[in-house]
C-alpha cells in the first residue's frame, strides 16, 4: 500500500508569487495553503507572500502568518 500524496498531486501548480500578481511556473489547478494545507483554486487565489513564496487561504491565514513572523 503506497502512502497518501500530500503534496497535491499532479494538479498542484508551481507559482513564483510576487508584488500584486503571480507567475505560474508549472501549470496545475491549485495551490496548498501554507498555514492551513487546504487546497486553493488558482482562479481563487487571492493571498499570498512574495517574500516567503507562500499561498494563503484568506485573510485569516495570511495574518495568522504575519502575526507568527512579527511577534
């Protein structure tokens, strides 16, 4: 029995994300959320960091994250 893929699998999308827009590196049809590891439709991604190349769910994860990194 082979272990669950808990990357996303083939659908998952490599994105270079910058300052207001993103880059998609590898075509796929989401991303993993960095805080909460929930699947993110790239047509809903609206979060996300530039400096530490991470998606976000929504404005709760994407403070969430800020708050950790600025205690």
């Amino acid at each position: 029995m082979n272990a669950p893929d808990k990357t996303g699998g083939p659908d998952l999308a490599l994105i270079n994300y910058g300052d207001g827009d993103f880059t998609v590196v590898r075509p796929g049809r989401f991303v993993m959320c960095a805080i909460s590891g929930v699947r993110i439709p790239l047509e809903a991604l609206r979060y996300w960091s530039a400096v530490h190349q991470e998606a976000y769910a929504g404005p709760a994860e994407a403070l969430a994250r800020w708050r950790g990194l600025n205690p």
